[in-house]
C-alpha cells in the first residue's frame, strides 16, 4: 500500500464542490483505491441498486469541462472534434460522501476498507473547516458579490461613455433627462483644447461648475445678459482654481451658442444652467457661422 501518512491530505485536495454538494470523481478514488477506473465502475455497475443519485451521478458535459479547465487529466479529450460537446470521450462519475462509503462493500481488495476510513475522515475534516470558518466564506461572497455590482457599474459606465461621445451632430433631450443632457455637454467642454466661448443669457454659479470640467490651460470666455447674477467675485474666484475665465456683457443674443477651439459652433435650445428640466434639442451649425456670430456680439 501506498505512503498512509500521505493519503489524508491527497483526499482533501480532490473533494469537488458540483452542484452544491462535496463530491470525488471516479478517476480520483479509483487512484486511492489503486485500481483501473474501469475496474470501479464496473464493480459499481454489478452492484447499481446500491448507489442511488444522491449516492452518485454522472458529471454533464458542462461540468466536465469546467473540472478539466482547473484540474488536468479528469477528463479524457479527443481534441480532433471541434463539436460542441463531442470533444468528451468519458464523463466521469462523481460519488457523494456516501458514495465513497459505499464503495467499500463493493470493491474487494485488502485496501478498501483503510482508504475508505481516510476518505470519510477528509471529508469530515473539510466539513469541520467549512463550518469553523462559515464567517470568513460568507465575507468572501459578499466580497465576490460587491466586486459583481462594481463589474455591472463599470459595464454602465462605458456604456454611458458610448452613449455620450461628442460626434453627436445633433439630439434632443426630454424633460427629466438632467443628467444625460449635463453629460453630454460636459464631454463637448472636455473636448476643448484651446477655448470655449459660451453665449448664453442665464449663466449662474451651477454653470461655472460646469464649466470647471474642463481641461487646465482651456480659457473660456462667456457673453451674457446684463442682468445675470454672476458677480466679478465669482469670476476672481474660478479663476483662483480654474483659469482663465473672461466675463462679457451682451443684449443682442436669445439664442444660446458654444463655441469649441473656434472650429465647432453648437447651437443649444436651453441655458446651461436648465439642462434637462424641459425638452430642448442641440446642433451643431457649420463652423463658417462662427466669425459672423462673434462679430454680432
């Protein structure tokens, strides 16, 4: 017989964990047992009335595969098929905790019955360590299923990026939709690599956070009305943080305009500030416009 001292060990690393239940596969035990896997499952199959399913079953196709993928040599592969589920020459046979008793009765040899007390004892010990450490296991799944809900969010996220690339030539945004319509201009802002020229009558402090978004070394230059609340300290102020900021006054404009490095004129049927709390579409007009707008300030 084989090293004893080393058996307990052996057995523990081969118990499985398939459909929820601690199982060891035909292959394994015929190892232990030291004989042919063949030979096992024939002695199974000349006494079948003594393994009923919850005793053992006969791993899928699926599950066979997912074994071999992290174990080596469970599974025999004839890699010449290239068929889905052809590939698999034998599905193993799993053997519950009291499958592995049973074997025992079964197989005749003056080693079953010492192999069979040490498989007993592993599983015993490995339900025993499960049980002893049941606190850490349950903050690992709740682990597992945080970094599950990060993975969705990062998913969402990128599908957002996708959703607001700037080469949008035009869209519109209903009532409600507030955070998808400050989105997409905050990625026209970012686009920015010289300047942005905003024309826009309602520029508040919301608008300045929005325009703080923007790259460093980006300066911005803003036409208003002369009665918008926004006060040569607040300027001072951005521009402390966010420079440079140039403020300007402005009675001829209704409509609000965005201007990108000089070369992309966006159109915008909202004030910055009132993004999304009703329905307003944007476009983005031929850039020949833009010397004539400026001149028109």
């Amino acid at each position: 017989m084989k090293d004893n001292v080393s058996i307990p060990t052996r057995i523990e690393s081969k118990i499985l964990t398939v459909r929820n239940l601690q199982v060891m596969i035909d292959r394994d035990l015929a190892e232990l047992y030291e004989v042919e896997t063949k030979v096992l499952n024939q002695a199974v199959k000349r006494n079948i009335e003594r393994f009923p399913q919850r005793f053992m079953f006969q791993l899928t196709v699926d599950e066979a595969e997912s074994i071999a993928s992290s174990r080596s040599q469970i599974v025999t592969l004839n890699k010449s098929s290239n068929k889905r589920g052809s590939n698999i020459k034998y599905l193993p046979y799993a053997f519950t905790e009291q499958g592995c008793a049973m074997l025992s009765s079964v197989l005749k040899s003056d080693i079953a019955v010492q192999v069979s007390i040490r498989i007993m004892d592993a599983f015993i010990a490995l339900r025993h360590f499960t049980l002893s450490n049941a606190q850490m296991f349950q903050r690992l799944d709740n682990i597992e299923k945080h970094q599950l809900s990060a993975d969705n969010k990062i998913e969402e996220l990128f599908e957002r990026m996708d959703k607001y690339k700037i080469d949008d030539t035009q869209g519109i945004f209903f009532q409600g939709q507030i955070f998808d319509a400050y989105a997409k201009f905050e990625s026209f802002l970012r686009s920015a690599v010289k300047e942005i020229i905003l024309i826009d009558n309602y520029v508040d402090l919301s608008v300045l956070e929005r325009l703080s978004k923007k790259k460093s070394g980006v300066n911005v230059t803003i036409y208003t009305d002369t009665k918008t609340k926004l006060t040569q300290q607040d300027i001072q102020m951005f521009n402390a943080q966010y420079p440079t900021l140039t403020l300007n006054r402005t009675t001829k404009m209704h409509d609000r305009f965005l201007i990108i490095d000089g070369k992309t004129l966006y159109h915008i049927g909202a004030s910055l500030k009132d993004l999304g709390k009703k329905c307003f579409a944007f476009e983005t007009l031929d850039s020949t416009l833009i010397p004539i707008l400026m001149n028109n300030l």
